[in-house]
C-alpha cells in the first residue's frame, strides 16, 4: 500500500482561508434536517412550530434553510425547546 499524494481536503480547504465557514454550512444543514425531522415525528407543521416558538414563519423558513447560514442561537434554542430538545454547543480543539 503506498501513501497518498497530496493533503487533505480540510487542508486545502484552510490554505483557501474557507476551512470554517464550510464547517458552518455543513453544521447548519445537519441541525436543518434534525429539526425538518423532529417535526415530521412529532406531525408539526412550519405554522404550528413557529407559534409554539414565538416567532414568525419567515424566521423559521430562515431556520430549516440548509443554504441560508443567517440564523441565531437564541432562534436555535426556541425551535430546539417547541420540540422538547435541548441544544448544546461545546467549543473543541
């Protein structure tokens, strides 16, 4: 077995200088899906979650977006409390 050639696509991705903001997408497009898919488990329909969160719509439109990165902790937190979960975040090395 030889090695392989080259770096990683996470070096290449950091010598591009975009290492984080991919990570950030890619984060956002998982909570997206988790919260698309606690919904559907608990038959919650886009209306009825942004009542129980206390906001509109739009802002949770916003939230399940996976493309749109534009979204807060305090907005994570309430969707994440209407579905009975709770959100942690942990900085790590």
């Amino acid at each position: 077995m030889s090695k392989p050639i080259g770096s990683s696509f996470d070096e290449f991705l950091e010598a591009e200088g975009i290492l984080a903001e991919a990570e950030a997408i890619a984060v956002k497009r998982v909570l997206a899906h988790q919260l698309q898919k606690l919904m559907k488990e608990q038959k919650l329909t886009k209306t009825q979650l942004a009542i129980k969160m206390g906001t509109s719509r739009s802002a949770l439109d916003r939230l399940l977006d996976p493309d749109n990165p534009s979204v807060t902790l305090l907005t994570l937190e309430r969707a994440a409390r209407a579905l009975g979960k709770n959100i942690r975040i942990e900085l790590a090395a």
